[in-house]
C-alpha cells in the first residue's frame, strides 16, 4: 500500500500500511471540520515524522475558545477514532449512524440527495481562496525538500564558456536548426487549400477557344482521338 495526500490528512490505518477503504475519508472529514472550527489542525508537527507520530497516538485537544458545542466536539472526536471499526460513518450501517447524530439532526439529507440545494457559502471566483501558509506548510513537511545543490566542475565549466563555445555547441545538437523549424512553422489550414499544378496553365484566349468548341458526345470520342482505319499502319486492306 503506497502513502499518497496531504500528511496532515492521512488516516491512520494508511500511515501503518494496513489496508484501507473509504474510512479514511471519514477520517479527513474530522480533520476537516476541526480546522474549520478552530483555525488550526488537530495534529501538528514541525516535520513529517513528528506529524506521523501525532496522528498515530497523539490525544485531540479541544481549545476552550472559540466555543463550540459539545455535539459538534463528540462528532469530531466519532470521525477521529483510530479504530476503523469504531469510527462513524464505517461498516454496513456506519452511514445511517451518523446521519442519526445529535449534531446533524437539523439537515435535511432528503434535500441533500437531490442535490437543489444552495450552498451556504459561494467564495469569489476573481480572487485567491486560500491561505498561502498551508501551502508553506506543506512544503516544510516534504522528506526531501528541495535545497540549493553546491555547483559541480561541470557547471563551472559551461558558465566559464565563451558565447562563441556556447553557439558551437548549440550547433553540434542541431538547435539551429530546431529555431529555424519553430520560427518558419505555421499551421496548415485545410479552408484555404489550393490546387498547385505543375502544368502551365492555358492562356485566356485558348480558353475562350474552348468555351466555343461544339459538345462531343462520349461514343464520338475514339473518332476524335484515333485517326481512321485506312490511315493507321497496320489496319487490313479492304
């Protein structure tokens, strides 16, 4: 089982490699709301190890302010249970469990399932909707950040190339010729296909010639073409 997401999202059950199913998206829905309520995450770390351990065996603190109510804690506290088997929203009738919690008595799931419902909040599409931090935050946390690499012989030895070198190298891999492409490439557009020749084209005169020339029909055309018997070499005499 691999270990993919956003750490401070990761279920337990994915961390230790068991196995897992859509439990753990219960559990993210915990992590969630706790942010939601209390500007901040349930398990904290200042590197991806020490989040790990956090969320294998840390306790949840529940500030006293803001204030929330207690239905609203006991729910978060059901989603974040390391037992899967203990965690609502589990098992065969782990759904119909919780929509029958306290803290969710006043949704309408019917309304829900039907999907008219109206969002509650609708965020502004011509600005940024998020915290800059957490994406900070989440890059502290990577196993192998990326850091400034100290410079090799090698760099030293391009940056110390002449412009002259540097053309002569770009020549030897052919990226003359890959700019020359790139700048005479042009899409070719099938509307505006034309029929080239390389026929002359007849002169206007000869075309008006033509115009004035009387229909031939198809079975008079081997007369037009092949000069009578008599005149052929070959045709049998009389």
């Amino acid at each position: 089982m691999s270990v993919a997401g956003s750490m401070a999202y990761i279920a337990p059950e994915i961390l230790q490699k068991q196995g897992y199913t859509f439990s753990i998206d219960w559990w993210s829905l915990g992590v969630l709301l706790y942010e939601l309520l209390y500007g901040k995450r349930p398990f904290r770390g200042k590197s991806s190890e020490a989040l790990q351990r956090a969320i294998l065996a840390d306790p949840i603190q529940f500030p006293p302010t803001p204030h929330v109510s207690a239905d609203a804690i006991d729910f978060i506290q059901r989603l974040l249970t390391r037992d899967v088997t203990q965690r609502i929203g589990v098992e065969d009738s782990g759904f119909e469990r919780l929509k029958r919690h306290p803290w969710l008595k006043d949704t309408d799931w019917d309304l829900l399932d039907s999907k008219t419902t109206s969002a509650p909040f609708i965020p502004d599409g011509t600005r940024s909707n998020f915290d800059p931090t957490h994406e900070l935050e989440e890059v502290l946390l990577e196993d192998k950040p990326l850091k400034a690499k100290k410079k090799t012989a090698h760099c030293q030895q391009k940056k110390s190339m002449s412009n002259e070198e540097l053309a002569a190298m770009a020549l030897g891999h052919g990226y003359a010729e890959k700019v020359r492409l790139e700048q005479k490439f042009s899409l070719y557009d099938y509307t505006k296909s034309e029929c080239h020749s390389s026929l002359p084209r007849p002169s206007s005169a000869y075309a008006d010639t033509l115009k004035n020339e009387p229909k031939v029909k198809p079975d008079e055309y081997l007369h037009i073409i092949l000069p009578p018997c008599s005149q052929a070499v070959g045709c049998p005499s009389g």
